[in-house]
C-alpha cells in the first residue's frame, strides 16, 4: 500500500474539518482557528470555509507542520498537540 505524503495527509484533514464545518454550519471557523487572512463578506465572515487551494499558504503550512509534528511524535499527548498547534 502506498504512503500518504503530508500533504496529502494535510489536505484530507482539511477537507474533513471543512466539511464538518459546513455541516455545523459554522462558518467563523476553520480547522479551529479565526479564519484571518481569508476573504469576508459584508457581515465579516465567509460564506463557505475555502478549499485547501483557496486557503492561505500559511494555513496550509501550519496543517503540514501539525502533520510532521504527529508523524515525529506519535505517543505525543492531546495537550502536546495542543501545544505544538
């Protein structure tokens, strides 16, 4: 079976939590985080939590390094997580 590179797994984390995003129907969110940075509407949110290729580099570095970070540290606790997040 092939290996998942961190990107692929970054963009599948992504695409999971903007999905659930959506089903929340909360939209002021993305991945946990204030969605600075990123297009609003006139009411200062946005209308739908944006692709992984719409979103911000930054953001998606920060899922890449959230990634390495679990892959290097696999007995890592939630609150070293948390932490390193």
């Amino acid at each position: 079976m092939p290996k998942l590179t961190i990107e692929q797994i970054a963009r599948v984390a992504h695409e999971v939590n903007r999905q659930y995003v959506l089903g929340l129907q909360d939209h002021s969110i993305v991945l946990g985080r204030p969605l600075g940075g990123i297009p609003t509407g006139a009411n200062g949110k946005i209308s739908t939590p944006p692709s992984w290729e719409e979103a911000p580099e930054a953001q998606r570095e920060g899922l890449r390094q959230g990634v390495q970070f679990v892959l290097d540290n696999p007995n890592a606790a939630p609150g070293e997580q948390h932490q390193n997040w």
